[in-house]
C-alpha cells in the first residue's frame, strides 16, 4: 500500500461511469453546470468510446416512442412495459424517460449517427419501438458530444470505483484506483450519480474453456451499480428480476432483427411452433399471458417446456424468413437475386454491427442463414434495469407525473434521486424502469442529470469528509495487494494458496453457488426455498473468504473487487427470490414451491442493508398506476 498516491479531486457533480447513461448525463449536465457555476467530473473504469453495454455497437435503438409523429402515446409505452414486466412497474419513472427519449434519439442522429431512413425519408422500424441503425460506432458517436460538452479536463478515464464514501448517512464522494498506475483517487462530491451499468458473470455461463469471457452482456460489468448503492444504504428494487435473454447459441448474437424485421419464427427439434403448440400455458399467467405481445419471459417459458420435454434443439428459421421476403421477386430472377444479396448482407450486417463473434461463429461453422436453420438458446441470468429486467435502486419519480395516490410512494423531492439524498442513478442503477434500452437510458441520465444539478444548488454545503475514514478505505482496497505480497512465495504455485483465494477461483465459486441454487443454467432456471436458504449459508462462507482475496498486479486487483460487487449483487438477488413468496417471471426465473403467480405479490419486493448492524432489510412497497396522469 505505500507504493500507492493518493490523488484528490474536488468537485460539485460527481458521474460515475462511462456508458450510454453517464454520457446522457455529462451532455445534460454541462449545460445546467454552465448556468449554475457547478463543477461536474466524470470516471470510468474504461475509456468513454467504448464503455459499456453498446461498447461493440448496436444493431438497433430500442426505445423510440414516435410521440412527435403521432404514432404512439405516452399511455401506449407504458402499458407496453407494464406488460412485458407482469404488472410489476413504476409506471411514473417509465413515463418520465418516454418522453423525453424521442428527443435523444434526435440528437444522437445530429450528432451524427446513421438512422435507417425508407424511400419517403421516415425511419425505419424494426419493430413498434425500435429504429434500425448502423450502429457499430453507435457509442463513439455518443461518447465524444459527452466529451465535447464536458471537457476532457473533467473526465478520468481507466479508474475502477471501488467504494461510495459515506459521512455518516450522507455520501460525499467515492474513492478508487486506476487500473494502470499505483495511484488511489478520492473523490468528493456535493451529489454522486450512478451509472456504472449491471451485472454479468454472477450466474455460471453456458460457455467455457476459452469461451469462458463470452456473455451476451458486456463482462466487465459487474454489479458495480449495485454494490454502490447498497454499501451507501440505499433502498434496492426488483432485485429478483434477472434478465435471460433467447439468443443464438455459444455467441450470443441478437435475435430481435430477425423475429421483428424479417418475421422469422423459432422451432423446436420436430419443427413444432412452441408459442403454438404451448399457447394454452398461456392462460395458466393471466391476464399477462393474454396481452400482445406475450411477455418475454412468458416466451421464454414456452420455449423451456420445449427444452424440458427433450424437444430441442430450438431453432430460429432464418431460411423461411429469408425466402419468405426473397419470393416476392420470385417472378423477375434478375431483381430477385439482387434482393438475395441484399437479404444475406443484412442478416450479417446485424450481428457485425454488435456482436462480431456470432458472424465469427457462423462462419466457422459453415452457416449460411438464407440456406440452413440456426440454433438459438436462452443465456444464464444478467441483471440489468435497461433492458428487459428491472433490478436497481429505488428512486424519486417527477413530481407532475404523480396522482395523490402515488405521490407519497413514488416523490421524495428530486426525480432520479435515491433514497440517501444525493445520490442520483440513471441506466442500469435505477430499478423498477425497463425497457429504457440504449436511447432511454442516455435520456434517464440526461433527466437525473439535471436533477443533481438543481439538488447541488439547493445544498451548496462543501462536502464534509473524515481522512480517518479516507485511510480506512485505502487500506481495504489495497489489502488483495498485500496478502499476495505476504504468502505468494510459500506455494509451488502462486494460483493456488491456503492463506488467499485468487480472484478467479473466487467467481468460480459464486457462480457455482448461484447455479446450482439460485436457479441457473444446468437447473433450467428452477429454485425453490430450500434451494435459495442454502445457497445463503454458501454465500456466507464465500464472503468470509472474500476478506482473503489476493491480487499479484493491479488488473487482479479491479478483479477482486468486480468479484466483490459481484457477491454483493448475487446476495440481494437471492434474498429478494427468497422474500418474494410467487413465480411471477417463469422463463425467468421458476420457484418450484410457490409455482404460481399471487394477487399478495402485485407488489415491489425492496430490500436494504444496514451498515451499522450488517442486517438485510426486506420492504414490500405497493404497486401503483398512473393512468390518469398520462
């Protein structure tokens, strides 16, 4: 540890991550600081361009409501995720990023991002809510008007957040290290806001050897969100709402394109339809099981009945898609063979806008998608409050968005704000908000971006912090370094030690855990309560060896701490299963002894930790609409 500088950095407005949230809020924010005289600092573990979960690209903007258009209302995005989510929504916070995301969407095209426009110029849909883009430098694009507008002078780049620094039950900062020099930063800060996006690797993935890395989510992002937000005290949402996302099988690759552009449909190894043959399950989930679209996950479940029955593999029918399309010019060969041509150069275009290694695998082996069938397979579970999952802080909706009712469950003073005052979160931080995706969650960033800033100077007060606490936090951050130091040369092999653990092993360990108890992959997603209370008791042990973990450089140390955060989230995960006594999310996630939904759990299943005790609090919060707001 005393090879570390400790570097200090004072500012108003502190964001913590880079990703398409952070970049939201640093555009929006610049412009308030400016009006203000407010100082606003960026970090990233990683370097803007490519930070976060459209790091390789994007293939599509998910979230684009038409409002200026007339093609939706506000009303019908909303009841969309009400839906999708099974009734469980803070509809208040999903309406707020409506409707203001149309306008982000128009800025990233100013800014230059190439939108699919048809012959009359409109955009291009892949479906209700998506607009197709060519989005392989979708984040570059977003990234430098955050840096344009912040200035490279506010932004620090490679610095891993390890820890949110608290003054009592005020947080005043955050302190971490770079990922490259032996340099340990503090920074204090008047408002904090979280964008350090979701969690991956907490679950066994399906792939392995060197494969291992592979994830249809970003990999290094580790629950960081999570893990800060609760360590700060913090009330957590819906942490039991993981994501499984259908993909296609091994690496990953999108599949939206294909079932909402070119209409393909799934089978299962006899060529059965499964939304077909299974859709009287469907009225075992009512009303959801009713609405249009089905819900993911109700989609999903279909699909695992399949699996569970030995009916796999399942496939996504690229060649009846492909010529489906292909014979409409069946009558003119000249024009129908160019329209091949466009068809296969779109069907590749879709997985090398964002995600390469599935083009890679393709073409490995051999798959030609106008000619064959591929394989797709659900993933193991992410978790993720953009996409079509919901974990994540419990935040202040908007004041002109709230009914009598709602108001005194949803307002605490400042949209976006979470329950300790001045900690904002956007993205994947904020929970009970799905389907923000890419575009909503720039647009989230941008609204609690501003709502920091009118926050900061409603309390102007200089944060106030104790360098006892500083010194403290220095040390534990450290301490993987110095147990490496101190034992790494009593063993014939430095992997392997009785006095630490490495990080890998350790992440070995907690997704072997979550697997095998929490309902992942090689359980087909069941659990049940004796499952998830000894999986608790495992999770116990494994935070006892976390005290011991060991780092031989500073890339093992961001590691260690990723594998910490990790743990941090798995256990809110599986506490909030536990607490919520239904299943709500089959094809998410299905507890055996409670195999139905329940009127009782139309409800928020909240938790909270307690610094000063190390006790979990479990809250149940009600479920209220706002339809007449909208």
């Amino acid at each position: 540890m005393a090879n570390f500088e400790t570097r200090e950095v004072v500012t108003d407005l502190l964001i913590v991550g880079g990703g398409m949230a952070a970049c939201g809020a640093a555009v929006e924010a610049a412009y308030w600081a400016k009006k203000h005289n407010v100082k606003v600092t960026l970090v990233d573990k990683a370097a803007m361009d490519r930070s976060g979960a459209v790091a390789m690209g994007l293939s599509a903007i998910n979230q684009y409501v038409g409002l200026r258009d007339g093609q939706n209302t506000l009303k019908d995005y909303v009841d969309y995720v009400r839906n999708d989510l099974m009734g469980i929504t803070r509809e208040d916070l999903v309406a707020n990023i409506a409707r203001h995301v149309d306008s982000t969407v128009h800025l990233f095209e100013k800014w230059g991002l190439p939108i699919w426009k048809d012959e009359n110029g409109a955009y291009v849909h892949e479906g209700r809510w998506q607009l197709m883009i060519n989005g392989e430098s979708y984040k570059v694009v977003v990234a430098e008007a955050a840096k344009n507008a912040l200035g490279i002078d506010n932004i620090y780049e490679r610095i891993f957040i390890t820890e949110p620094l608290m003054n009592g039950d005020k947080c005043v900062g955050a302190v971490g290290f770079s990922v490259r020099e032996n340099v340990f930063y503090v920074f204090k800060a008047k408002a904090v806001l979280v964008a350090m996006g979701g969690a991956v690797h907490v679950f066994k993935p399906r792939s392995s050897g060197e494969g291992l890395g592979r994830a249809w989510y970003p990999p290094w992002n580790s629950g960081s969100s999570a893990y800060f937000t609760i360590k700060s005290g913090c009330e957590m949402t819906c942490q039991e709402v993981r994501f499984i996302p259908v993909r296609f099988k091994d690496a990953y690759g999108p599949v939206g394109a294909w079932f909402l552009l070119f209409k393909a449909r799934a089978t299962n190894g006899l060529d059965e339809n499964y939304m077909q043959t299974r859709a009287g399950e469907l009225e075992n989930w009512k009303p959801y099981g009713k609405v249009k679209p089905v819900p993911a996950n109700l989609r999903n479940w279909l699909m695992l009945l399949d699996v569970m029955e030995g009916k796999g593999p399942i496939y996504m029918r690229t060649e009846e898609a492909i010529a489906a399309i292909a014979d409409k010019y069946k009558d003119d060969p000249k024009v129908f063979k160019k329209k091949m041509k466009e068809l296969e150069t779109e069907a590749w275009e879709d997985f090398l806008d964002m995600t390469i290694s599935q083009a890679i695998l393709w073409a490995g082996m051999n798959v030609a998608p106008e000619e064959v069938k591929s394989e797709i397979a659900a993933a193991e579970p992410y978790f993720i409050g953009s996409h079509s999952g919901a974990s994540g802080a419990w935040v202040s909706g908007p004041e002109d968005l709230q009914t009598p009712e709602t108001k005194k469950e949803y307002f605490w003073g400042y949209a976006h704000m979470a329950t300790i005052p001045g900690i904002f979160c956007a993205g994947d931080a904020s929970g009970a908000s799905s389907h923000k995706f890419s575009s909503g969650s720039h647009a989230e960033g941008r609204i609690a971006a501003k709502e920091a800033i009118r926050y900061i100077v409603d309390h102007p007060a200089a944060p106030s912090v104790d360098q006892k606490v500083v010194d403290e936090l220095k040390a534990k951050i450290l301490n993987p370094i110095d147990i490496y130091e101190k034992h790494y040369k009593y063993t014939s092999d430095p992997e392997i030690h009785p006095e630490y653990i490495k990080p890998k092993m350790f992440m070995f360990r907690l997704q072997k855990i979550m697997d095998e108890y929490c309902g992942g992959v090689s359980s087909q997603f069941k659990t049940s309560k004796a499952l998830l209370e000894k999986g608790l008791v495992l999770l116990n042990f494994l935070r006892e060896d976390a005290e011991k973990l060991a780092a031989k450089d500073l890339h093992e140390l961001m590691r260690c701490w990723e594998n910490t955060h990790r743990m941090w989230q798995a256990e809110a995960h599986l506490r909030t299963i536990l607490f919520r006594k239904e299943t709500r999310w089959p094809g998410y996630y299905f507890r055996a002894d409670t195999p139905r939904m329940s009127e009782d759990w139309l409800a928020f299943a909240n938790c909270k930790w307690h610094a000063k005790t190390g006790e979990w609090e479990m809250i149940k919060r009600p479920v209220k609409y706002i339809n007449e707001a909208l």
